[in-house]
C-alpha cells in the first residue's frame, strides 16, 4: 500500500489586508486543487480513500479529488495545521512581522510555540497520534520491537491526506522514523497541492516506509505554482 500526502492548494490569508484564522482557497488554490484532483483520478493505482484535515481549505482541495475519484471525504479533526494564536482582525503586515521577529527563538522556545497558540510538542503528538491510529485500523502499525520496521496486512490500499506543510512534515518524519524537531516545514518544504509519496515497502522480514516522492508538483504548471 502507499500514502499520498496533499499540500492544500493556496489560501486566502488576508481580505483586505487583514487576517482569517480559516481562510478558503484563492483562486489560484481552487486551479491547483483542479489540477491535483485530475492526477490523482488518473493515477494507477487508483485511490481507495480520501482523508482530510478539516480546515477549510484542506476540505476545499478534496472536494473535487472526491469529485474526480468518487471517494467521500472522511475528516479527521487531529490533521489540522498547528493552532496559531487567534489574529483574526489583525492585519496581514503585522502577522508577518510576528513571524519575522520570532524565528530566532531558542530551540526550547520553539518547542514550546507562539504565545496564546499549540506548543509545537502537543502539535507533534497530536498529529502522530492521529496518524498511528488511523494506519492501525487499516492494518498498519509499528513494530514494537524495531521503530524502523511495520507490520502491514494491508497490500493494496492508496491513502491520500489532503492538509497542511507541517501536519504532512510532521507525518513524514514520524513515518520515516526522523527524530522530530519543532521546525519539520523547514525540513521537508512542500508547495501548494504538492505531493509527497511514503510506499509501505516489504523489507527485513516485516515493512519500511519508502519515500518516493516529494514536493511533486509534476501536475502544476510553472506559472501555478505558490509556496
């Protein structure tokens, strides 16, 4: 079986210059969320689910993959992006400026995050712990013996998760067995309504998790594409 991971296509972060805490796609993202529903449906193997963070703008990417696909969305609410603090009303420059002024923080001070939002280690647990339960009830878990090994009684399942840049890193370095850091995004950069592939790979008397592709963006013309 193999995992596709779906970066939402391009948001809305600002209207008017001000912030939305759970902005829709732009009309950029809504042609990107095309372009991928139309590879995705075109793909052999073909998807068996559809999984989505339930954020807007995830749920707004699905849509027409399970348009193209005839999967219906199954949302897990523990995929949403790390929980920012509430700057809704605040304007789009001063955002920016906020993340400006803290990326120099400590290590310890990333970890535990901005004030007001999710520390980046309840992020980390809760994105891992969702991802963990959802493979085990699809036949999909670790080997308690080896970390680097799974066991996998599902051979022929597709899984794509539509979500966020640091749900997807975050699931790819818990996947990979990657020691986390509170700076996954800047590890593994993935561009809207990029791809990234983890196969479940028979190895050493048991399975690995493959990556196979990353930040593919094969479907999205040049002139698409948005970070």
């Amino acid at each position: 079986m193999d995992i596709v991971f779906v970066r939402h296509g391009q948001p809305q972060w600002a209207v008017d210059g001000i912030s939305q805490s759970d902005p829709p796609l732009t009309d950029l993202g809504r042609k990107q969320a095309e372009l991928a529903a139309e590879r995705i449906a075109k793909a052999n193997p073909r998807a068996t689910e559809l999984v989505v963070s339930p954020a807007l703008r995830s749920q707004q990417t699905a849509e027409p993959i399970g348009e193209r696909t005839g999967l219906s969305p199954f949302t897990v609410d523990d995929l949403v992006e790390v929980k920012l603090p509430d700057w809704s009303g605040i304007s789009e420059e001063a955002v920016i400026n906020i993340f400006k002024t803290t990326k120099h923080r400590s290590p310890e001070e990333w970890w535990n995050g901005l004030d007001g939002g999710e520390s980046f280690r309840a992020f980390h647990d809760r994105v891992t712990t969702a991802l963990d339960g959802l493979l085990a009830e699809r036949g999909v878990t670790k080997d308690p013996d080896d970390p680097n090994l799974w066991h996998c009684n599902n051979k022929d399942g597709r899984i794509v998760i539509v979500a966020h840049g640091g749900t997807n890193s975050v699931s790819l370095t818990h996947l990979l067995g990657i020691p986390p850091s509170p700076w996954e995004w800047e590890k593994f950069v993935l561009f809207h309504a990029s791809f990234a592939r983890v196969k479940v790979l028979p190895l050493a008397g048991n399975h690995v998790m493959s990556l196979r592709t990353f930040n593919d963006q094969d479907h999205i013309p040049l002139e698409l594409r948005s970070r």
